[in-house]
C-alpha cells in the first residue's frame, strides 16, 4: 500500500467555540483560517487548509480525525482494504468535502473506540498565504493519542488494517505508531485504558524556546499546565501538557524521532513503569486527559460505497 502523507487534522467538539478559536489562536498559536454559517471554526498551523476544527457541541472532544494519503490510488488501495474487512465505508458529500476544503474523501468508524476517521488525498493549500508563527513556532499537528478499553484490538487494527507502523511499545499498555510512510516516531497513538476518550492533541515545536515561553505564557493566562516540561524516552521529545478552555489536553513537543520508509529499525518494547513515559520525573496533575469525548461516526449525512 502506498499508504499516509500523515496526520491531516483533528476535528474537536467544543462548548464555545469562540472561546475555544481564541484559544487555539492566542495561547497555542494557530492562525485563524475559516469560519462556516454553523459557527465551525479552521485554524491552521501549515498551508493546509485547516488542521484544527472546531465544532460546536455540549460533549467536549474528538469529532473525528483526518488522515491524508499518498495519492488517490492509495485512497482507493485503503478504501477496498477496509471493505474487504468488513468495515463500512462511507463517502462524504460533495456540500462537506467543500466546506472542509477536501477532495474526494471518506469515513469510517474506528472499530474498537466508535472514533471517526476519515481519508482523503488532497485538501486545499493556501498557497499564497503561508502560514505565519506568532507565539509558537509549530510545525505541524504532529500526533492524537486514544485511551481504549480494547486495547489489544485497536492495536490490530491500526496496524493489520490502516497499515500503520508500531514504532516502540510500553509493554501491554502503551502502542506509538506512524502514519507509514510519514517518518515521524508516532501518528498515533494508543493507551490501554477503562474507557474510550481522547487522551491529548499534539503540535510539534521547532525549538526548547517554544517550551519554556509555552510556560510562561500559560502561567500568566492562567492556562492550567497539567503535566511538564518532561521528557518521553520512546520518541525522544520533550512534552508540555496543557488543558484548553473545556478540559481537553493540548501538547507541545519538542523533537521526535524519524523512521526512513525502508530498513527502518524494530519497535522497542519499554517496561511499563513511569520513567518509560518520563524521565524526568516531571510534575503531573490529575486533570491530564479527564476530557475527551468520543463522537461516534454520523451515518445520516454520510453515504455508504457499496463493499466491491
Ligand atoms: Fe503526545
């Protein structure tokens, strides 16, 4: 399979969204990129149309997340992939792709969490706007991390059936992988939990300064840190955590390991103790990844393609 490009965007239901716009723009520093009649919001961090959505909606957490392939073909190989396994596939409609700024694009339901995931080979660029750092010099939206009730399934999944690469476990708890052949350490990634919720949204950071003026920025906003600075030992990034304006967690990372397509080193399986997750011990508050609803795929608006 020719497989991802990566990670495209997340879309998040939040109780204000022009709360939440303002803080996604002024705290984390996205760049406003869009707004519908229905009062959804884009924010972008690259010249992608949006990387960021949000939708307005009383159960704060993941809408759904998009993932960008290679090329059509690859759309197609991953569409009759799915189909052949028995999963649902479901276009989306011409009036959302526009909205959405997506070309051909579809969606289904992740099977073990009910999170939606949607595939498509193009989004629109802004081609002659690029997008302009302020607080934060972002990257790119680097990762979403699940907690899973049914850990040892979604594992399957992701890796037999999307196609992603493991790249190191926490043993029987923790499952990084990436968007192959998108180089970076994880996409994705899974925790074995007693539910199923979003666990945080990750922005990948160009230097430490983004990390320590991260600080300082949210201490004076009185944006709640929830855990860090630290450092994971699996990618090598060092991580801020950080709660948006409905409990959602949000995080920094500096640094990540890279994977060539080919020849590319075994996952690592990690002792799951603490200093697997953090080895500089840093301070955690108990609100870390408490909100994070999931929305289950909307198959009202959303029109089945037949399995071939
Ligand atoms: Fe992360």
């Amino acid at each position: 399979m020719e497989g991802y490009e990566k990670l495209g965007y997340v879309a998040l239901n939040v109780s204000d969204v022009a709360k939440s716009r303002d803080f996604y723009e002024k705290q984390v520093g996205l760049q406003r990129s869009g707004d519908l009649d229905d009062g959804t919001a884009f924010l972008r961090c690259s010249e992608d149309h949006h990387s960021i959505a949000l939708y307005r909606s009383g159960k704060p957490g993941l809408k759904r997340a998009g993932f960008e392939m290679k090329s059509e073909r690859a759309l197609d190989q991953l569409a009759s992939r799915l189909a052949g396994q028995g999963i649902a596939v479901h276009e989306v409609s011409a009036a959302e792709r526009k909205d959405l700024g997506l070309g051909r694009a579809f969606r289904i339901s992740e099977p073990s969490t009910g999170a939606t995931y949607e595939f498509y080979a193009n989004m629109r660029q802004w081609g002659g706007k690029p997008f302009k750092p302020t607080v934060a010099r972002i990257q790119r939206i680097g990762h979403f991390v699940l907690k899973v009730a049914d850990f040892d399934a979604a594992c399957r999944f992701h890796t037999e059936v999307l196609g992603f690469c493991v790249s190191d476990m926490i043993d029987g708890t923790i499952c990084f992988m990436r968007c192959h052949p998108n180089p970076y350490h994880h996409g994705v990634g899974l925790g074995r939990a007693s539910e199923d919720q979003l666990h945080h949204v990750n922005f990948m950071v160009t230097e430490v300064d983004d990390i320590g003026r991260g600080i300082s920025r949210f201490n004076k906003a009185q944006v709640p840190i929830v855990n860090g600075p630290g450092r994971h030992p699996p990618s090598g990034s060092m991580f801020l955590y950080y709660l948006d304006p409905d409990g959602i967690t949000v995080e920094y990372s500096f640094g990540m390991e890279e994977f060539p397509a080919e020849g590319a080193r075994k996952p690592r399986v990690m002792e799951p103790i603490k200093a697997s997750i953090d080895y500089w011990d840093s301070f955690l508050d108990p609100r870390k990844a408490t909100v994070g609803a999931i929305e289950g795929l909307d198959t009202t608006v959303a029109k089945r393609i037949a399995a071939e």
